[in-house]
C-alpha cells in the first residue's frame, strides 16, 4: 500500500494572500486540488519591469491571476506555454521542462489557472507562480516525490546532528555546497582495520620477493658480462695522477673472463680477475 503523503505538502498555505484572486482558491487550502510551483523564464526578453501609463510598472502583485496561454506553432518550442498579466502583458514563458509535462494536458482540454506568488525584484527568474488544475496532476505527483526526498534529507540530517555527540565532526566532510553553503553532509569512509595476510597472500608476496631478486642479479650479471668484452689491458688510472693515494693503486682490476649460472631463483657469478701492470 502507497503511503499517503503529509497534509503540509499536499496544501497550500493562502494566508499571505488574503484579498486576492489566489485567496479563491479553497482547495488548495484543503488540499483538494492539484498544484505546483514554477518560476518564469525569459523575463528579461518581454513587459516584464517595463512602464506602463496605466499601471506603472508592468510587475504584477502578489496573489493575481495569470494566465497561460498555449503557443504549439513556437519554431522553438512546440511545447512552448506563455505567461501573460491582464491579458496585456506579455510576462515571459514557463520553463522548458514544466511546459513538456503541462502541454499535453492543456491541448486534452485539461484546466489550468495560475497565481502569482512572488513578483520578483526585475532580475531574470524571480518571479514565481503556482499552477492550479487538472492540467497540473503530472506536476503535483514530482514536487510530492520532491517534498518525500527533501522530508528524507531532513531526517539524515537530523540523525547526522545526533550522531555528533558519538563521533567527532572531524570525521565527517561536506559533500554537496550550493549558493547557500553548506546543504549536506556524509560520512568519511574510514579505513579498514588491516587483517593479519593469508597464506595464499604470504606465497604471492614471497614469489614476488623472489622475482624483484631475480631480476636485480640478473641485471648485475648483464654488468659483469659487459665488462668481460672489455680489452685485457687498458690504462684505467692516468699515470700523472699524484693525487691518488698509494693504497689504491693497483686495486683497479680488468675483468678477464665470466661465466654465469642461472637457475629459477639463484644466479652464481664467478669473475677471475687480475691486477693492472703497473
């Protein structure tokens, strides 16, 4: 069985619009009707903020009715719903998104009427409006599931307020920051306790040991090698180097002959050598 939503998100609080047309709507005080709210765009384009001789300037108060009109032939939007104020003036559009779910209702002949809620302060998409109607259903069912995940983060919010007084606040970083600050909080993950390795893991460990050996004495026998190409006799200390202390002279060796074993995880090198003449 679906649970039924709140009452506080399936009314509409009317008491700051007393005296006004959205006053008359009963039902959304009660519930009875579908509604939702949206913002105006492109007000920046049309009457919006302009002066009128009779009305001053064209912002429309709190609580007016507006009215929603149907464009089909927009070359850009065939979805396109207009925003007009007394039927004179031309306000702006309602958003891509919402104008998709409302325009197949509103061409079934489904009835939709409109409020202003907040007249904005003449900048682009401050001026908010609520959408009242049959025409509104598919609208009113998001903004439930909205107001059930918005209900959900409040509640995680509140066990992550509690759970401060258990594990300090350092232990937790901020992962969602929007225009206000700081909407959201998550836990770091902390890490794992290390277990004690497995043998399987202890083998694998060792095989590799065993291979990074290999390899370095491989390396040094491709050294010992190379060196064994070497002339028998070459002047390896300069003959007017004075400067070499005497202990040293004659232990630079010319490596004569190699011969290199190998076998899975050993290498014997042996190196017969013998002084420089001196």
């Amino acid at each position: 069985m679906q649970e039924q939503p709140p009452i506080e998100d399936q009314t509409f609080d009317l008491t700051p619009y007393a005296n006004t047309d959205l006053a008359l709507e009963a039902g959304l005080g009660e519930g009875d009707e579908f509604w939702a709210t949206t913002s105006v765009a492109g007000l920046q384009f049309y009457a919006y903020g302009t002066h009128d001789e009779l009305v001053g300037e064209v912002i429309p108060p709190p609580g007016d009715r507006l009215t929603i009109m149907r464009r089909p032939e927009n070359y850009a939007d065939a979805n396109a719903c207009e925003v007009w104020w007394r039927n004179c003036f031309h306000l702006g559009h309602l958003p891509r998104g919402v104008a998709a779910e409302l325009a197949p209702a509103l061409d079934a002949g489904k009835g939709l009427r409109a409020y202003v809620i907040d007249p904005g302060d003449g900048s682009t998409w401050s001026v908010r409006l609520v959408l009242v109607g049959s025409a509104a259903e598919a609208l009113h069912g998001r903004r439930l599931k909205q107001a059930a995940a918005d209900r959900r983060y409040r509640e995680k919010e509140e066990i992550w307020l509690a759970s401060l007084t258990v594990w300090p606040e350092e232990s937790y970083r901020d992962v969602y920051v929007g225009k206000g600050g700081v909407i959201g909080w998550a836990p770091l993950r902390r890490r794992p306790v290390p277990r004690p390795p497995t043998e399987r893991q202890q083998a694998a460990a060792l095989a590799f040991e065993q291979r990074q050996e290999l390899a370095r004495r491989r390396r040094a026998a491709d050294a010992v090698f190379a060196f064994s190409l070497a002339p028998e006799e070459r002047e390896t200390v300069p003959a007017d180097a004075d400067d070499i202390e005497e202990d040293l002279l004659g232990t630079f060796h010319l490596i004569k002959d190699a011969d290199v074993e190998f076998d899975e995880f050993e290498i014997r090198v042996v190196v017969v050598a013998r002084d420089l003449p001196q």
